[in-house]
C-alpha cells in the first residue's frame, strides 16, 4: 500500500493535478478581493477554497505516510506544512487577520514545481555571499549620506538635514525613483552636485548589484552542476547494475551449458 501512495505522489499526473489545484486556488482568492464577484459567486469561491485545503491537507497526510522519519528531514515538507497549518487555523476573533495569509498557499509552487525549487535553492545557497555584498552596499551608502548630510544639509534639510533622512534620500536615489528632482534641487546652489550624485548611482546601480546578479548566478551554475552530478552518478549505478546482472546471466548460461554438455 506504502508502496503504490508513493508511486502516485510521484506520478507526473499528479503533480499537475497539484499544480493546477495551487493556481486554481491562487486564482479563487484573487477573486474574493472583488465585492461584486463575491456578492454573485461568494459560495462557489468558499466552497473551491476549502476543497484546495482539504487536497493539500490530504497529499501532506500521504507524504507522511510514504515517507515517514524522512518527513521531516525535508525542507520543503515543512515548508508545505507550515502553509497548510496557517490555512488551517482558525479566522474568526483575534486570528482574522489569517485570512489573508491564505494567498501564501499560492507559494507551494516553490516546492512543487522543480524549476522553481531550483531557484530558491540557488537564492539560499547564494547569502552567504551577498552578506558581504550587503555590507558594502551599507558602507557605500553610510559614508555617501555622512558626505551629503555635511555638504547640503542647509541647502535641502527635508532631503539632506539629519543622517537618517539622507540614508533615506540615497536609498531613494539608488532605486531610481526621483533622483533627477533631488539633484536638481541640490544643484540650485551647488552646481558640481552632479559629480556625486553620478559615481554615487554608478558604485550603486551598476558596480553593488551587478555583484548581487554574479553571486546568484554563480549558486544556480553550482546547482546545476550538483543536480548534473547527482544525475550522472545515479546513471552510472544503474549502468552499473545493470552490468552486474548480465555477468550474472552469463555465469548462469554457462553453468546450463556446462550441465548440457556433461549430461
């Protein structure tokens, strides 16, 4: 029985079901933010969201059956079931504010989708290294807003007065949201403000996250390379297997020829 609940779980028929489950779900609550469709098609959303709940919760009870102590040795079987577990709390009282933690459900793509879990895992196994990039980014960006708040502090004090609020204004100007409005304010009396602003965006922008992007891609390249890995050991096993079975066949053929002859 253990044997048959796992080879449905992993069936490629199955999962689909899933996933179609997770966007057909994902698509209901989007719904519900609408008041007429809810007015109208109120019951039917409800009644769609609570048998999605009921099928993870099923496929959850299923994994644990299958797979027991291994259960829980899975990352992303806790990720499921901490999903699942928010949905299956109670929204009435204090805890209504849950019901809009159900969207989150849409997340277990994460786990079912292996494209997906590719690159969440290439994201985790790439912070370590952005720690550093993060670090750079907070010195570049504490020393840039030390120098503005000194160099036009009384020239534009809503944008430059305090440290705090020039963290910010930079934050800003790093995103690109604005920036040539905050420049150009600056510029009335400083005209060179130019000059900072530029290499302050240049160190930012192109040198800070272009290191974030060569970080992340260099986990998904040792990701892939595992998974090849992983993949080509199990190929060789099996070859390996294989080989051994037919030196086996041949043992036994020519022990049957052996006995033929004799008789």
């Amino acid at each position: 029985m253990r044997e048959r609940t796992a080879a449905l779980l992993a069936h490629p028929v199955f999962q689909r079901f899933i996933v179609g489950v997770i966007l057909l779900n994902a698509a209901t609550l989007g719904l519900e933010t609408f008041p007429a469709v809810v007015a109208v098609h109120g019951h039917l959303l409800t009644a769609v969201d609570h048998v999605a709940l009921y099928i993870f919760a099923a496929e959850l009870v299923a994994k644990i059956y299958v797979e027991r102590s291994r259960f829980v040795r899975d990352p992303w079987n806790i990720f499921d079931t901490l999903i699942v577990g928010v949905a299956l709390l109670p929204h009435s009282g204090g805890l209504s504010v849950l019901r809009s933690l159900r969207i989150l459900r849409a997340l277990r793509l994460l786990s079912v989708v292996p494209s997906l879990r590719r690159v969440v895992s290439a994201l985790l196994r790439a912070m370590p290294g952005m720690s550093s990039i993060v670090l750079l980014l907070g010195l570049v960006l504490y020393v840039a807003a030390v120098m503005a708040t000194k160099l036009y502090g009384d020239t534009a004090p809503h944008r430059f007065g305090s440290l705090p609020t020039s963290l910010f204004t930079l934050y800003q100007t790093m995103t690109g949201d604005d920036w040539g409005n905050i420049a150009r304010e600056v510029m009335t009396r400083h005209p060179s403000a130019w000059i900072f602003f530029t290499i302050f965006i240049l160190i930012c922008t192109f040198v800070v996250l272009n290191l974030f992007m060569a970080v992340v891609v260099s986990a998904m390249d040792e990701e892939s390379a595992e998974e090849r890995a992983a993949l080509e050991d199990t190929a060789t096993a099996q070859t390996q297997r294989i080989l051994d079975e037919l030196a086996e066949l041949r043992k036994e053929v020519a022990a049957l020829r052996k006995q033929d002859i004799m008789d």
